[in-house]
C-alpha cells in the first residue's frame, strides 16, 4: 500500500514539474513535425504528442498552440487535414498553423481550407507573425516580405515580444555559427536565401525582445531541439517523430515580460526527461552580417571603404545558379577586393568572410 501511494505521489510530481505561480501571465505551446514519424501516415497527430493533450488541458494558464510545419504526413488529402481538425477539438484550443513542406504539397487544398499561409495577431501585448517560407525555396520575399515589413512598422513600437514562426531553420547555413543543426530536410531550399541579409535585420534592431521558431525536427537522423540565443533574438527549433528525444515546447510568458520555457519529453514518462531548454544554447553571439548592393550598372571593381573592421578576409563569388567562379584570400584593404573584369556578363553574389564578419554583395557583371 506505501508503495502504490509512493509511485502515485511521484507520477503527480511529474505532472506539476512544470506547474506555474501566478507570476504567469500566458502560455501557449509550439509543436513541430507533428505527423511524427517519417514514412508513417498517422490518423491525426503523432501519437506520442496526442497522449499529452491531458497535460496541456490541466495547464489552465495555456491559452493556445502553434504548429511549426509538417502537420501533415507527405501529399496530404481532405482525410488528413479531416483527422487533424478533430483532435484539434479534442484538445479544445485554438491552434495556429505555420505550414512545412509536406503541407504545402497540397498547397490548394490547404489554402481552401484555412486561408493564407502568412499572418499575424497580438495576443496579451505580445505580436505573433506566422511566415510561409515555401513560397519561394525558403525565401521570404515578394508580398510577404513587404507584410512582415508593414506588420512590424504598425506593431513594433506598441508590443513587448515579438514571436515569429516557420517551418523551416531558415538561420541555418553551412559556413555559419549554427550549422551544428542537423534538420530533417533542406527540400525546396534555393542555393542563396534572404534570412540573413534581409530578414533578420528587420528584427535585430528593434528594442523588442524577438523569439523565433522553426519546426523541422524529429527524424531519426535529425538533432532533438536546438536553442540560441544573442542580442535580442532568440532561435528556437523543435519537432518529433523518432523514438527518442521527441518534444514540444511550452512558452510562458510572465508578468513582468520575461519569457520561461518548459521542454516538454514525448519520449518517457517523465515530462522533463530532456532536460531544460535552455540547457541545448550553443551560440550565444554571432558573426556580424552585413548587406550590400551595388549599381547594378556600373561595377568593374568594388572597394574595401566598407570592410575596414575585416582582418584577411576570403572573398567567395557565386553565379546565379549557386556556382563558385572565384575564391580569394586577401589582405591587403587598400586594394580592390573584387575585379570583375575576368568573370563573364551576368547576376553575382559575392561573400566576404572572417573569423568576425560576413558582407554578402549583390551585383551584375
């Protein structure tokens, strides 16, 4: 009898592990690759996440979730999105989608459905921005670059945090501080995309604290989580579908607008078996990127006036079809870092790199 009562009081501590004071304003959480395990078409949610939907409704002070894409299992039909929609009910929350790309491989499906694939809504002061980053092989470009513009403009100056959502680790690049991500997949991704040169900048000057997540996490020979956090910004990704290390994420949100985590374990009985969150941070500062056009009309050479803070940086130039035609290593700042005159007439992307720096320049020949 002590022994069922024992076993009893330790499984209610480890429902209430996560149990919130009332210094909790809100929570809500975030779910990536929900459809779980690749190459298996689950009726509705990835059961492992579905028999966590009696934890998340004892948790009162979580007021909503948003999915990070992959909700769906590959080439999704009316069924699919049937079986989603129900235990949606069954959870009895509203639920945010940012879609993956196996959602959007029925893109008008989707969309006739559930409406746009980009969008936005303040909650409790805060500002949430939905992205679609299959739009354009993981750009954000076109008429959602210019919302995200429009949102931030009208938004920023009024909010606290601002919490932005996609699918895809669109932070991610071979030569940078997080490449140690291992995703699920790089499908649909354009050889050069526009998250650093143009998307982060949007967001790394504001006064705000900035938190965004992707969700495109889960398989077998992908990594559990990831969190880094620099600046104002803080990169989070998630997802589940491998027998071990599956996860969600509850963010809460306090009154005095400090944001605390919980990790929350799919793979045990215990809800934080993996640990904290913030526990995973790898980087904690990043290389400072820049941006740079030229006239696309006139550019025989481009000077070093603008890379004074670069020491023997390697210059990389790319053609439009993610080819490189030149890499040099230079020191020697008073000297053009760039002659044009021996590559062929057409569209060039160039990246300048030190231990420090990265200068990304965008030119015609």
């Amino acid at each position: 009898m002590k022994n069922t009562f024992l076993i009893a009081f330790i499984a209610l501590m480890a429902l209430c592990s996560f149990a919130q004071n009332d210094s909790t304003k809100y929570s809500f959480f975030v779910a990536g690759h929900t459809y779980g395990k690749p190459g298996v078409n689950n009726p509705g949610f990835h059961p492992p996440f579905k028999d966590k939907f009696n934890y998340i409704q004892s948790r009162t002070e979580i007021k909503f979730g948003v999915l990070t894409g992959d909700i769906v299992s590959p080439f999704p039909v009316a069924q699919d999105w049937d079986e989603i929609d129900a235990d949606i009910d069954t959870l009895g929350l509203p639920v945010y989608f940012a879609v993956g790309n196996h959602d959007m491989e029925n893109r008008p499906l989707f969309e006739s459905r559930y409406d746009s694939t980009y969008y936005h809504f303040v909650y409790e002061n805060d500002l949430f921005i939905v992205l679609d980053p299959n739009i354009d092989g993981w750009n954000i470009s076109g008429n959602q670059l210019s919302f995200l513009k429009q949102t931030l403009a009208s938004n920023s100056e009024n909010v606290s945090s601002i919490f932005i959502f996609f699918h895809q680790i669109l932070w991610k690049e071979v030569d940078n501080e997080f490449n140690y991500i291992r995703w699920n997949s790089s499908a649909g991704r354009h050889e050069s995309i526009n998250f650093w040169s143009e998307v982060e900048p949007l967001f790394s000057d504001l006064d705000n604290q900035v938190i965004m997540f992707a969700g495109d996490l889960g398989a077998s020979w992908s990594s559990d989580v990831s969190y880094d956090k620099y600046d104002n910004i803080t990169l989070i990704s998630t997802g589940m579908g491998d027998e071990y290390g599956d996860n969600f994420i509850i963010v809460n949100v306090k009154k005095d607008n400090s944001i605390k985590y919980d990790l929350i374990c799919l793979s045990d009985t215990s809800l934080n078996c993996l640990g904290q969150l913030t526990d995973y941070q790898v980087v904690d500062m990043i290389t400072n990127y820049h941006q740079y056009s030229t006239d696309p009309k006139n550019v025989d050479n481009i000077w070093t006036e603008s890379l004074i803070e670069f020491e023997n940086p390697t210059l990389y130039i790319f053609d439009i079809q993610g080819k490189l035609v030149l890499e040099k290593k230079t020191s020697d700042q008073t000297k053009p870092v760039i002659k044009t005159n021996n590559i062929p007439p057409g569209f060039y992307i160039a990246k300048i790199i030190d231990n420090h720096h990265q200068m990304t320049i965008k030119f015609y020949k």
